[in-house]
C-alpha cells in the first residue's frame, strides 16, 4: 500500500514540475510571452491592422510576463537543487512550491488579459475559428494526459 501511495505521490509531482516546467519554458498556454497563442492567431488570417494592434498588446504586457517566466525557471530551479539536496525538507519544499503557485496565478492572470484584449479585435468569425482551434488543442492535451497519467505497474 505505503509503495503504490509513494509512487501515486512521486508521479504527482513529476506531473506538476514538467507542467512548470513547460510553463517557465513558453510549452504551455501563450508561451512566453505569446507561444502557442501567437500559433494560433497565425491561423486567423489577421488584418494588417489587427496584427499591429495584438502586437502592441503583446508590448504592453511584456514587462509583466518577463518577470513572471524568468521567476517560474529560478522556482523550477530551485525545486531541483532541493531534491537533490539530501534529506527531504517539506516546509522549503512547500515554500516553493506556494512561490511557485502565486507565480501561475499572476501569469494565469497576465494571459487572461492579453486574450481578453486580443479577442476584443477579433471578428466573429476569427472568434469562432480560434474557439475551434483551441478545442483541438484541448482535446489532444486531454489525449497526452490521458496516455501519461496510466497508473503505475502493480507490484
């Protein structure tokens, strides 16, 4: 029991630190700053002017998104000198891991006001393609989670 728990545990947080991971390195959402969003707007067909005007979006929201990409890599990091430290230390593994939480949630926060912005520009019919762009998007990510979060082999 205690050994199919540690390795519940074990691939849990190699789950959250390759997601962080994939965060701090522009994998994951808008990239940074724009990654897989900027993708997707290339295939929107964009106006002259609309490129211009999400272009100055991205601009405005840069030093906010910089800061916050560089923090999650110093976190991701940080965490990994941790493990490898020796024993294991939960109250700075939690700190981190809290560090690490607050961080997502500014550039969660930074993302959902760049797409707020962006999709005010849009039109519907540029709304329509991106919605289906990103259910296509969900719904591979469903299929990867799907395909890498098997349970572990019985002992």
């Amino acid at each position: 029991m205690k050994s199919t728990r540690t390795r519940i545990l074990i691939i849990g947080a190699a789950v959250l630190l390759i997601v962080a991971a994939a965060i701090a390195q522009g994998r994951h959402g808008f990239g940074g700053p724009g990654g897989d969003f900027r993708h997707m707007l290339k295939q929107l067909d964009l106006t002259a002017d609309q490129h211009s005007q999400v272009k100055a979006i991205f601009e405005k929201e840069k030093p906010t998104l910089q800061p916050l990409m560089q923090q999650m890599r110093q976190n991701h990091q940080a965490m990994k000198a941790l493990e490898a430290s020796g024993p294991f230390d939960e109250a700075k593994t939690r700190a981190l891991a809290t560090q690490n939480a607050q961080t997502m949630i500014e550039l969660q926060v930074a993302h959902a006001r760049m797409k707020s912005e962006i999709m005010q520009i849009l039109t519907a019919d540029q709304k329509a393609k991106l919605a289906q762009i990103e259910a296509q998007k969900d719904a591979r990510m469903q299929e990867h989670m799907k395909s890498h979060m098997s349970p572990p082999p019985a002992d």
